[in-house]
C-alpha cells in the first residue's frame, strides 16, 4: 500500500470516527449535561457535518469549503475558550483566558482585511487561536497539578478532551504553516495530510475514550 492509498484509507477513517466521537457524546451525555461540555455533542455533529459537506462540494466548490472551516473554527475556539474559563478557578487564570479569547476574536476581525474570507483559510487567526487554546490547556494543566483534583484526574472528561487536542494543535500547527508556506511541495503535501489525518484519528481517540472512561459529573 503506497501513501496515496494510506491517505484514501485514513480519509474514510476521519469521517467514521468523527461521526463516531459525536455519537458516543450523544450517548453519554448524562455524565457532564450539568458541565460547561454539554455543548459539546453539538459541536461534534457540526465538525461531522461539515465533513462531509466539504466532501460534497469539493468538486464544485472547492474555494468555499475555506469558508465552512473558518466558520467551524471561530465556533470551536470561543467554545473550548469558554470551556476552561468555567473549569479553571484561579481568578488570574480566568483573566488570562478572557484576555485570549479577546485577542483571538481580534484576530479573527483582522484576518479577512488582508484575506478574502470566503475563498482563502484565514490563517493568521487559526494560528492565534491554536496557540491560545494551547495556552489554555497549559493554564488547566498548572491548576490541576496544584490542587487534589490531580487525585482524580483521569475520571475528568475535560482532561481526556484536553490530551486530545493538545496533541492535535501541538501536530497540526507545524504542517498547517508548512503546506501553506510551500507551495510547491508535492511527495511531501500527501505525507504532511498523512500526519493530519493521524492526529485527528488520535484527537478523536482521546475524545471517545473520555466519553466512555469517565464517571458521571
């Protein structure tokens, strides 16, 4: 099996385990409904949506699917902004993730002035909002080594979501700014989707294991 074989085989993969991850938060919603995640399923189902939306019209419309993608992403961010401003306590930590998502909402403001919106990836925001989600998730981190929370850590759905996604922007970043940044690479621009699509099998891993590991809130 040569790469562009392994990346039509992971492409499948993406879409069932995203559908999947969206279907197990549908079924256990019962444990964290009274959390900041009981917006979550929803979020999963659009990413799933979107998905295969962006399958559909790939062919027609290939310069919309920017779009879609950029619409996903300001919900995603401003979601999971709001998610760790409600689980961290400290109230400087809590200032500094207003102050990120304050910072990311400008971005977003300021990326269409230098790139058409609704053909080109805004990616000037994608970057600041990765980077601050990061900063985000290390802020969650720092609390929860420092209280008895750690105790029981791996029974905490957020905790599992968080692994998930730091691994995945931590992966993604580097080769969202290589494919955009070169151009003209070819045998390497299968290889770098390759990885992407690895890192979201392994974020939605993490997702699904959450779902099913955790205790009810």
């Amino acid at each position: 099996m040569d790469i562009d074989e392994i990346d039509i085989v992971l492409k499948s993969a993406v879409v069932i385990l995203e559908g999947l991850a969206a279907l197990v938060a549908i079924l256990f919603y019962r444990k964290y409904k009274h959390t900041a995640l009981r917006f979550f399923p929803l979020i999963l189902v659009y990413l799933f949506l979107n998905e295969i939306s962006a399958g559909l019209l790939h062919k027609h419309l290939e310069d919309k699917i920017n779009l879609l993608y950029t619409i996903y992403n300001v919900i995603f961010f401003i979601f999971f902004y709001y998610v760790f401003w409600n689980f961290v306590k400290k109230r400087s930590f809590r200032k500094l993730i207003k102050t990120a998502a304050i910072i990311y909402i400008l971005a977003g403001i300021i990326n269409p002035f230098y790139k058409d919106i609704i053909n080109k990836p805004q990616l000037f925001a994608y970057v600041v909002g990765a980077c601050l989600l990061i900063f985000c998730i290390i802020l969650y981190y720092i609390e929860i080594l420092s209280t008895s929370r750690i105790l029981l850590i791996n029974q905490e759905l957020l905790f599992w979501i968080s692994i998930g996604l730091l691994l995945f922007y931590v992966g993604y970043l580097p080769i969202k700014l290589t494919r955009h940044y070169s151009a003209n690479l070819t045998d390497g621009f299968v290889t770098l989707r390759v990885v992407h699509r690895i890192l979201i099998i392994i974020m939605n891993g993490c997702f699904i294991f959450g779902f099913l590991w955790t205790k009810k809130k």
